[in-house]
C-alpha cells in the first residue's frame, strides 16, 4: 500500500483524492467512473465530503465504501466477493509529519490496519501497517475463535510464517525466509516455552 494520490485497495481503484476536491469545489454530485462507479456522498449541513461509494463490477450494488473527512480517508469497508456484506475494512490514518492544517488537497492518509471476515462476521484476519507498509498479519484459518498463523514482514518482505500445527493456542512451528523468499529453516517450540528450535525437514533427519 503507497500512500499517494491514487488509493488503491485489495485490487481496485477509487478516484484520486484530488478529483474529489476539484467535484466539491463545483459542486457537483458524481465523479468520472474509475474502474467501475464512483459517487460522493456530502454532508447535507456542512457540503463536507463523508463518503465515496462504488460500485466496482457493474452489479447495481455498492461494494466499496469510502468513509471521508473531506479529502482524507478514514476507513473503507469493501465486499469483496459481491454478495451483498462487506468483508474487509481498512483503516488509515494521517501521513506522519503531516499536520492537518497543512495537509495537500490529496489527502495523503496512510493505511494503518485492516480486517477481514468469514461472511461479514467473524473476524478472521488482521493486517497491522507501518507507515502504509504491512508489518505483521495474524490469521485464523479454521475460524475457531483463534489465531492459529503469524506472518512477520520487513519492508514488506516475508520474513517468518508461525502456525499453530497442534491447537495449542500458540505457534509449534516457525519458517524463516530470505531475501528471495525462500525458506532457509524449519523450527519448532514443541514445549511451548516461547523457544524455537531448528528442526530438520521431513525426510532429511538422516534416518532410513
């Protein structure tokens, strides 16, 4: 995630910040379509932009909403496989260094976190951002209340994946990669005393 003119989420295009000011300032009510359909949504009270709602496939139903504070992006809920319940939210906050008062007509908001859901309820994974860069992911791939993957990222490079291989509440199992993304060890916390151990492969122990 860059945090530049043109926001782009999960895939998709909404229209640059800037094109929302110059529609306010002329008071107009719809913007030009950008990889589907675009339209702001003002306070009827203060004219200040609140949302930006799309339709990105053509469907007749909004399935990405942009919550604003006029040209800055608080959080945008977005439906992702198009049945009818949004799916994920992404929350931005303020560029850093940036006071609101001096803030650019593109409203460089960065993304903070995000969420994503089984069926728009429970709440599967989590993204944690650093400056709009992805730090860390925890995930609950059998939807059990639990996280049961770890993902640890470097300037938005992979660098360890933890899995709880035994329902034990915590990781069991760590992989370590490199800069190329290949895994350079295997580990292994069997005890649960928060200290991995290199394991060999499967088939590489040195047994028959």
């Amino acid at each position: 995630m860059t945090p530049h003119s043109t926001i782009r989420l999960t895939g998709r295009w909404l229209v640059p910040p800037v094109l929302l000011l110059g529609a306010w300032a002329c008071g107009g009510s719809s913007l030009p379509p950008v990889a589907g359909t675009a339209t702001p949504v003002y306070n009827p009270q203060t004219g200040q932009l609140e949302q930006l709602v799309s339709d990105t496939n053509n469907d007749g139903v909004v399935d990405t909403r942009a919550h604003m504070e006029g040209v800055l992006v608080k959080y945008i809920e977005i439906d992702r496989d198009f049945d009818g319940k949004f799916d994920r939210t992404e929350f931005y906050r303020d560029a850093p260094g940036t006071p609101a008062a001096a803030r650019s007509p593109d409203g460089r908001s960065v993304l903070d976190r995000a969420e994503e859901t089984n069926g728009g309820e429970v709440v599967t994974r989590r993204e944690f951002y650093v400056d709009g860069v992805v730090r860390r992911v925890e995930e609950d791939t059998d939807v059990d209340g639990r996280t049961d993957k770890w993902e640890e990222f470097e300037e938005g490079r992979l660098v360890t994946l933890a899995l709880d291989l035994a329902g034990a509440g915590r990781p069991t199992r760590r992989l370590i990669y490199d800069r190329g993304g290949n895994v350079v060890r295997l580990e292994a916390d069997d005890d649960g005393d928060g200290r991995f151990e290199e394991i060999s492969p499967a088939g590489k122990d040195g047994g028959d």
